[in-house]
C-alpha cells in the first residue's frame, strides 16, 4: 500500500520536505498516490535508516550469532554487515538462510580464515598457514559480489598467536585483487596495532577503533594517537565496533575531545554482547553522544557514512525513484546506568528511542532493547 508521512522532523537528509510520499512499489514518489496509508509520526525524527557496520547474524552457522531480526528493524536497524561470521567454506549457508530471506537489508565481509567463526576463539579461523585458501576465497567473491562488501581479518593475538601480522597482511592482498575494503579488527597484540596500521589504504575499516585494550588502543601513546588522526584524515574508516570487549568509555570520551570522531556507530552485536553492555544500536548511539560526539555525527555515523559502504542511499535518499529506507525515533532525556566493554559505568542523559523503520512500503514498529531504569 502506498504511504503518505506527515508531521516529522527529517535530519541526515539532503533535503528537508514537509511530507514523504511512498508509491505502491515502495520507491519515493513526487506526489501522493491515490488511497495512500497516512502515517502521522507525531513530531519524530526521521533518519536515512540505521546500519550496523559489524553485526554477527549467522544464526545456526557460528556459536556467537544471534538471529538478523534480533539485531535488525526491532530495533530501529534497516540495513546491516556481517562482519566475518562465515569464512568461504561456509558462506553459501549464510547467505541461503540469512541473507536472502531478511526484510533488512544484510550485506557481509568475507572472513579470510575459512571456517570463519565456526567455535569463535575456542577454535581460532586464523590458527596457522591452512587456515586461508584464497582460491576458493576468490571464488566465493566472485560468485556473491552482490553481497560481499569487503574482507574481514581479525588481527589480534587470541586468534593469531605466533603468526602475528601475516593474516592480515594475506587479508589485504586479497581485499586488493579483489577491489574491496578491509575491515580490520584490531585487540591484544600480536600483531602491534601499528604493524596492522601501516597495511591500510583509504577506505579500509578498523573495527573496535575506541578499544581500551593494553597495547592494543590507539591511546596507549601520544604518537599511536596521532598515527590514527593522520590515518582518518586520509580516509581509513574509524568504526566503532562495541561488542563485549571492544569500546572504553575514557577512550572514546578523550579521542573525539581531541578531534578523531568514528565513521560508523556499530554495535558488534553477538549472543555475548546482547544482553550486556550492548543491548542494541540505539543504546551504542547514546553512549556516544553521551560521551562527546554530537547529535548531527551520531546520525551521519549510523546512516549515510556506514550506508555509503553497503552502497546504499543517505543523505539522497529522499530523490523521487529511490527505495524508502527510513528509522522514525525519538530524542528523550533519561538518566539510564550503562557500561562500557571493560565495566566502567556511565549514566547517560539523553537516549535514542526507535519508534519505527519504514522499508519500501513496509512500516514496522521498533524499540530499544535496554530497560528504560537500570
């Protein structure tokens, strides 16, 4: 059925109208089409939709993922990347029962190690040279290029041991030949986070960006700091990537005060991270507005910049022709008890509240999964 949105307030967009029109194919249209459904949002803001650059959505195909629904439009997200949760040997299986049959829409970096997270870190994806075929890697790329986005290494000792830097370095060779971005996770050496560093090119990822890992954050040293501002300001993607381990609220707070905000606000949402810290994306965006990242950067961070990697409309995403893809929420005060990945807690005053995702013609309501009191 053909919707007709009112009474919003539309940010993350190029252009500000007061009403939206939807056709019955579910692509923007110029002018209301006849026996359109009315949506009054009641004042709501209106976004581009929410995407979460590092999911874990291979459900059944990892001991870690939750279901894509879980992660997905309940909670205000429309799009959405897993991040390495299959290897080549199994990533037909993710994207037979994950990705094709989803309302959102799920794209996936291709982790180099083969079996990706099969038995994650019980048993390692990267544990010595048989580990990577990059035949049969290659040959998966180029049979789903449609829903590959890049390639996923995660370059941290638990998972490398003795091999330190050479996965990583195998990963962006592939990432090159094949002409996509590296998404790297970057944790407790080896390797060095500077080793992983020197690797990386313009638009390659680094996930967990805002760690507090010892030896492993971009804060252990003045000039790790300023490797990592150099790094951005020549277009490698900061993303956030929270997950039970990975973001440290003193990190955060002191890196965007000294200038260096994220991409992407991204969740690395698994069955260990879910239920705490993380919860969902509207709790990760609150946390970082709570510790310094503007309103304005929340919205770009968890729309148009991670969407523009997925290859998907932004700020655009109002142009007549182009598919709706829209989160509809809200901006309250509260006074909510959260935590970062290390149990360092924050009491955050404003709160992100998804109220709805609009898919073509496809509304939905959504709401976050933290409790409102903690």
């Amino acid at each position: 059925m053909p919707l007709r949105l009112t009474n919003f307030k539309a940010v993350g967009f190029d252009a500000v109208p007061d009403e939206i029109f939807v056709d019955a194919s579910g692509n923007i249209a110029a002018a209301p089409s006849d026996g359109a459904r009315l949506l009054d949002l009641n004042g709501a803001w209106l976004s581009p939709g929410w995407c979460d650059l590092h999911v874990h959505v291979w459900y059944g195909g990892t001991d870690i993922s939750v279901r894509a629904s879980e992660a997905g439009r309940p909670t205000g997200v429309t799009a959405m990347a897993d991040a390495g949760s299959a290897g080549e040997a199994s990533f037909h299986g993710l994207r037979e029962y994950v990705i094709d049959p989803a309302s959102e829409t799920i794209k996936a970096f291709l982790n180099i190690g083969s079996i990706g997270l099969v038995a994650c870190n019980r048993v390692p994806e990267l544990a010595d040279w048989r580990s990577i075929d990059i035949d049969r890697t290659l040959a998966v790329i180029e049979a789903n290029r449609d829903v590959i986005c890049g390639i996923k290494v995660r370059a941290s000792g638990v998972i490398v041991g003795s091999w330190g830097i050479t996965p990583a370095k195998i990963a962006k060779r592939v990432a090159e030949m094949v002409n996509m971005p590296l998404m790297v996770h970057v944790g407790e050496p080896p390797p060095l986070i500077d080793e992983v560093f020197e690797l990386l090119t313009p638009g390659d990822i680094v996930t967990h960006c805002f760690n507090g890992k010892a030896a492993g954050s971009i804060r252990d040293t003045e000039a790790l700091f300023r490797m990592a501002q150099d790094m951005a300001a020549r277009g490698i993607l900061m993303d956030i990537g929270h997950g039970g381990a990975s973001f440290n609220f003193k990190t955060a707070r002191d890196s965007i005060a000294d200038g260096l905000r994220p991409f992407s606000i991204s969740t690395d949402l698994h069955q260990h991270s879910m239920a705490k810290p993380v919860y969902d994306m509207a709790t990760t965006v609150s946390k970082l507005l709570a510790v310094g990242l503007s309103f304005e950067d929340c919205i770009r961070a968890t729309t148009d910049a991670p969407r523009s990697v997925l290859g998907l409309s932004g700020r655009d995403g109002l142009a007549p022709g182009t598919r709706a893809d829209f989160t509809v929420f809200d901006l309250e005060d509260a006074a909510i008890d959260v935590m970062d990945s290390q149990g360092n807690h924050m009491v955050m005053d404003r709160v992100f509240e998804p109220r709805m995702t609009i898919l073509g013609s496809d509304a939905r309501p959504a709401a976050r999964r933290l409790p409102p009191e903690r």
